[in-house]
C-alpha cells in the first residue's frame, strides 16, 4: 500500500532511526545524500534465489524511503561504495562463510566504505537485509500495511552486528497468514516456519524456504499416530489399539505393541530419508483422551508417575533405530493434556524433541508468574521437562477460539511468555492463533507483536506494543493505549482463568469496564477524524466493544451504563460501522467454526427494532410488564451458535436459534453477572415452537448448570416434542433458580424446536 505521509509516523520513524544507530559519526556510510547516491548493491551472479530477493527487497525499499534507484551489479564497484550481500560477494573483503551462524544468523558490518550484509544460508541474508531496513525504521505492520519514512539522505553509522536467533523455529497461524502477501509478511518479520505451508515452489526459495518440521506422513506438530500408522501401509489389529476401560479403541495406539514400533519406525526412517531438509518426524498422540491401559503400557505409566512414561518408553525406542539408521536426525513427541507432566525416571534421547502445549494456561497472566493454579503446574511441567530433554519446542495458544471479536486481554503477556520459554530451553515455538477467522480481535497487532518477540526473545512486551500502536493508530494511539491497560487491569490476577475459550461473563466486561471503553475508542475516533486510514484502524479496534453491546443489548446494565457515559447509543450506526469493518478486514467468522454473516444480518435487523421501537423488542408474553425485573436474552445474544441463527417468523426479534435437522444442538449462555443479582432467586422462561418440518424431533431442554453445583440437573426441565406446538410459540416456565455466579444456561433441541427468547423474572420473596 502506499507509504503514509503522517507527521507523527515521520517523527516515531526518526526516533527508531536514533534509538538504532545514534548519532551519525565521521566515519558514517553516506549512502544516499540529497537524492543521489554512489552506492551500488553487489550480490553474487551465482548466489540462491534468497539472496538475489534479499537485493531486490533492498533496492525497493530504498527506492521508496528516497525516490533513488541503488543499482545491483555482481562485482565491487571502483569506487569501493558498497552493500555487499551474501558471503560469496563478500569474500573479496575478506568476510569468510561463519558456519555458527546456521541457517539464518547473520552479519551487519563495515569495512571500508561498504557494508557486508552476510549469513547462513538459506535465509541469514535475507534476514539481514530485513533487520537492515528495520534499523532504518521500516516496519511491516501486516500483510497488506506498511510503513516506510521518507528521507532524502540515509548516512550509516559504522556498525558490527552479529545476529543468531534464539529459536531456532518461530511460526504463527492466522488465516492472514496462508497467501503469498501472508508468506512475504512472515519473512519480514523473520517468521520461519510459514505456518506448515509446503517449502516447494520458486515463491518459497525466493523467502528461503522454511523451518520444515512437517511432512505428509506426519500431519501436523503434535498429533500424527493414526497418520503415521496409515502412510506404513500396515493393517489395525485388535492388538494394535489402545485398551482404555478394558475395551480396545482405536483413539490411540498401543504403545507397547511390536506391531505398533515396527510400523511407525519404518515410516518415520523412510520420511526423514526422503526428506534432508526436515527438521524431525512428529511422533505424536492424538486429541483424545484414549491412552492405552493395557498391562504393559499401564505397569510403565506406574513406574514413572506420568502417562508420559508409554510416551517416551515409544519414542525412545524409534529415535534408537533412527539413530542407527541416520545419525544425527531427529524424530519428536508431544507432551499434551494426558502426557503433559514429565516422566520421573525416564530420559529423553538426545535425537527427541518434546513439543510442549499449554492448552491448559491461563493465557491472561505471564506464565513465569505462577499466578493461577494451571501456570504453577505448567510452570513445574516445563522445568521437569528441561532437566530430561535436551530440546523442547512450544505450542502455544493465542486469542478467543469462542469469540473472535470480543475483547480478550492477554497482550501483555507475549514478550513475556516468549522469554520465559527461551529461559526453559525451548528453542522453538509455535502459536496458534485465530487460523480460520480473518481480522479477529486486535489481529493485525497480535501478529507483529508475536512476531517481533520471537525474533528478539528480550525484547520489553510493553515498548512492543507501544511501538505497534503509535505506528498503527498514530494520533489515536493514546487512547487505544489507554483502552488496553483498562480492559487488562479488569481481568483479576486470581479467580477468572482467561484460557483459549472466553465467555461473556468474564470480568472484563463488566458494565462500568465497557462504559469507559466506549468513552475511550470514541476519543480515539475522534483523533483519528479525517485520515481515512487511521479511520479504518481504530473502527476495526472497536469492533469488540459493539459487539459486547449487541450481545448485551439495549435493556442491560452494559448498555445503560454506555448511555450515562457518553450519551445515546445509535444503534443503527454501530451495526452499519460494524458491518463496514467486518468487509474491510474481511471478517468471515465471529468464533470456531461460526460464520459471521448470520451475526451481521441478525445485527442490523436488530438495530432497527430498537431503533424504531426506542427499547428492546419483547414477546408478546412480556407486553405491558414491568420490564426493570425482567431481563430478556434474545437467541442470537446466547454465547453461540450463529450456525443455528435463522429468520423465523413470529419471534420476537425476527430471529430464533434452530438445531440443524436430525443433529442434536446446544447453545449456551454463561450468565454475566448483570443478567442477575448472586444470591437471589428468578424464575426462568423459553418461548419455543416447533418447527413446522420438525420431523421426529421438536423436544428440547433447558438447564442451568453450574461447576460448583453438584446438583445443577435439578434446575431442568425437558420438554417432550409432543408438548411443543408447531403452529404458535409458548412461553415455558423453566424453573426458579437461586443463582450463583458462574451459572449457565443451556438450551439444548433436537433438531425440530426453535427458541425465540429466555426471560429471566425475580421471584417474589417469601414474607
């Protein structure tokens, strides 16, 4: 996109371009002065095609920071002005090939009046290059936005800057990932692993390839048993599967079988055989929680305290004949949910790579801070595990896997989960982030973040993020701050776990918490009035904040609390700018896997109900009440699903959730704490119909459950398909529940019943 021509950015520019290089000193590199330059770009005529881009990336990029073309040449100029890229061009100056850089560390360096931009192949020069026109404040915000500074002279001070990566392995997958802008944007920012996309092709060799610890026999970084099994070519016997509650199943493997070795071992030879580039074969169990319990299995499981024990008694036993076959090759294993605590007696073979997941965490706080329950055991697993093995790669989790687009504050906590990692010798790391949903949540800002955190291990978090909002939202970057510290300040260091999966009762989102959100991403529109671009930022960070008011509606202490902060609330406005972000950042989902256009649709018919009504559509059942007792929970305003969202006639709203045919579906609404006062009693309705094709189905329950009520199952009521009518909608009375916090209420079809609404009444009190 073209560069931004902003006062502000200019200065952020020149104040990285001193935080950098200093002052320029006598003996600085000129390298462009008042719009000429001397210089030329030498690379090697024979060099890898990693190279000649690393020249082309630099020739572009200076063109567009000061209107001067820099000519590339294959041999040193007479006159000795140079950026001399890659060893091979070098070594007339007496830069030799450094092995300790490895793949990708590499050399910034003066000598003379050139400088030598030099590493490891594949992807060191590149690298430098990149790490270059960082330096002289490039900065590639996201696939498609970047920003680069103008400025007629560039001078160099004199510079010697070794660089070798920490992790050896960096990647990330968000859907803005998977397309060449995607894969251009990763190598910028020294991502390396491509988010498993194939190394093949012209594209790839021209970004250095990848980290490649995929393949076709393996699948993906944790889960390849069935995968590996099925590329040997050997048949399941009974013997083969796991014994779990004295029954063999085919969740998992055997790990004591003979069968079971010989197969995977032989497929996992054969793969690294074919393959020199890859790093390892993944050994790994599947997601489910079928390990085997068979004698032999169970009796290592004892010996070692751990269900890793079967786990690594296997893998052992692979990277043992690996070894024999191909010295030096590694295969890898999972430590994940089951077989995540480490082995007491056991040692990981020097050829194993644990792949660790924290699926467990609590992502909200840094993981070294011990802060919850969940990151003090993640924290002793992770030590455990650094005492055994000898190298540990991480997959890590990153954003709302249930609402992509509400506020989710764990930040803050990137830079410092990356050096808590490095500190346990992990020397690679994986984050899953939001991969099938496009512009979730603070995307753009998640994606540098991780990125530049995993390129510089101890690199400050705060100074990160500070660096991306300035540069990103430019005027409107104080606000947006501001927005982030309130939200992360409300969620508590103890109490709430904010893991991959966060619901609408989080404490984040409590009324007061969104009133001032609001008062603040106005601030933030306000500043970023009449540049279109900063415009188009700072609508799609408030995305979150409209979408928790949707949720809640107008009627709830949410909405009303906006309203006393910043005055009315135009619904029709929200949902149309809502709209427009969501085609701008080519929003396609609102959670995994829930589309996004049911959430639209629904969003603007909603607005204009309200907007034409003044107040919240109700249900005929509710007409003429007194609606301050009452609170009413529309379908589509329940945690999800929007697969089940459907336009049905005679709801209240227009919209009720339906089961799909023949499939039996629940949505669920983990109660905020504003839908009711803990301790008191309410009574609980549904308006359901059936639906006219309902078939065999038409039932439906609804229950409110509750972790720390062991007898939740008495506050539910089923409804048989012969008590729903098909051609009217009903009220049922549900229960009266005595609500406590962390209630939920589940409603639950079978495929036939549509659900309109629930209301929630205040009992009356017993004198």
């Amino acid at each position: 996109m073209a560069r931004i021509q902003d006062a502000f950015l200019v200065l952020m520019s020149a104040a990285c371009c001193a935080t950098s290089f200093g002052h320029a000193s006598e003996s600085g590199l000129v390298v462009v002065q008042a719009g000429h330059s001397e210089y030329s770009i030498v690379v090697d005529k024979d060099a890898i095609p990693s190279e000649h881009f690393a020249a082309e990336e630099l020739v572009t990029h200076l063109q567009q920071m000061t209107g001067v073309t820099v000519p590339v040449q294959n041999v040193m100029p007479g006159n000795g002005k140079a950026i001399v890229l890659g060893f091979t061009a070098a070594s007339p100056l007496g830069v030799l090939p450094d092995a300790s850089l490895g793949k990708e560390g590499f050399l910034l360096k003066q000598i003379g009046s050139s400088l030598v931009i030099a590493g490891g192949r594949p992807r060191g020069t590149l690298y430098g290059v990149y790490s270059f026109l960082d330096r002289l404040g490039v900065r590639w915000w996201t696939p498609t936005e970047r920003y680069v500074p103008t400025q007629k002279t560039v001078v160099l001070p004199a510079l010697d800057v070794r660089d070798v990566p920490a992790l050896y392995y960096r990647d990330m997958m968000y859907r803005e990932s998977f397309s060449p802008a995607g894969r251009l944007w990763s190598a910028r920012n020294r991502q390396n692993g491509m988010a498993w996309e194939d190394k093949a092709g012209e594209e790839l060799q021209r970004l250095g390839g990848r980290c490649v610890l995929t393949c076709s026999v393996s699948g993906n970084i944790v889960h390849s048993y069935h995968q590996l099994l099925s590329a040997s070519g050997v048949a399941m016997k009974e013997d083969m599967k796991a014994l779990k509650k004295g029954k063999r199943n085919a969740g998992q493997p055997c790990l004591s079988s003979p069968d079971v070795l010989a197969a995977i071992t032989k497929v996992t030879i054969a793969a690294l055989r074919a393959d020199p580039d890859l790093e390892f074969v993944e050994i790994g169990q599947e997601d489910n929680d079928n390990f085997c319990e068979c004698p032999s299995c169970a009796a290592i499981d004892a010996q070692e305290d751990s269900h890793a024990g079967q786990v690594i008694h296997f893998v052992n036993q692979v990277a043992e004949a690996v070894d024999r076959e191909l010295p030096g090759r590694r295969v890898s294993t999972a430590a994940y949910t089951w077989s995540r605590t480490p082995p007491k007696r056991l040692k990981v073979r020097d050829n194993v790579n644990i792949t660790l997941c924290s699926i467990e965490c609590d992502l909200g706080h840094p993981l070294g801070s011990g802060a919850s329950v969940e990151n003090k055991k993640f924290r002793a697993d992770i030590e455990g595990w650094g005492k055994i093995a000898k190298s540990l790669l991480i997959w890590h989790y990153s954003g709302n896997r249930d609402h992509y687009l509400m506020p989710n504050p764990d930040w803050f906590t990137f830079a410092p989960d990356v050096q808590f990692y490095c500190d346990n010798q992990v020397r690679g790391l994986f984050v899953q982030g939001t991969h099938v949903g496009s512009g979730t949540e603070f995307s753009p800002l998640r994606m540098w973040v991780w990125a530049r955190a995993m390129a510089n291990p101890r690199a400050d978090g705060r100074a990160l993020i500070a660096e991306f909002v300035n540069g990103y939202y430019g005027p409107a970057a104080q606000p947006i701050m501001q927005y982030m510290d309130l939200i992360a300040a409300a969620n508590p260091d103890t109490g709430y776990h904010l893991g991959r999966r966060a619901f609408l009762d989080a404490p984040f989102l409590k009324p007061e918490v969104m009133a001032e959100a609001e008062s603040l991403l106005r601030s933030a529109e306000a500043k970023a009035k009449g540049n279109a671009e900063f415009e188009r930022r700072v609508r799609h960070a408030r995305l979150p904040l409209t979408y928790v008011l949707f949720k809640r509606g107008p009627g709830s202490k949410t909405w009303a609390a906006v309203e006393r902060k910043v005055g009315h609330l135009d619904a029709p406005a929200l949902a149309s700018d809502f709209a427009k972000s969501a085609k701008e950042y080519s929003i396609n989902l609102v959670g995994d896997p829930e589309d996004v256009q049911p959430w639209l649709d629904w969003m603007k018919d909603y607005a204009q109900c309200v907007s034409d009504k003044q107040a919240p559509p109700v249900p005929p059942e509710l007409v003429g009440q007194d609606l301050s007792r009452i609170r009413l929970i529309q379908a589509c305003q329940m945690d999800g699903r929007s697969r089940y969202w459907k336009r049905v006639t005679g709801a209240s709203d227009g919209w009720a959730v339906e089961p799909m045919k023949g499939i039996s579906g629940d949505v669920i609404h983990p109660s905020p704490v504003e839908d009711y006062e803990a301790g008191k009693s309410y009574r609980i309705f549904a308006r359901v119909k059936r639906t006219t094709d309902a078939g065999a189905g038409g039932g439906f329950s609804v229950a409110v459950f509750n972790k720390q009520d062991p007898l939740w199952w008495k506050t539910r009521r089923i409804v048989k398909k012969e008590e729903v009518a098909s051609s009217a909608w009903i009220g049922y009375e549900i229960c009266t529940r005595t609500f406590i916090p962390g209630d939920t209420i589940s409603f639950e079809g079978d495929g036939g019943a549509c659900l309109d609404c629930l209301w929630l009444v205040e009992a009356e009190r017993k004198p």
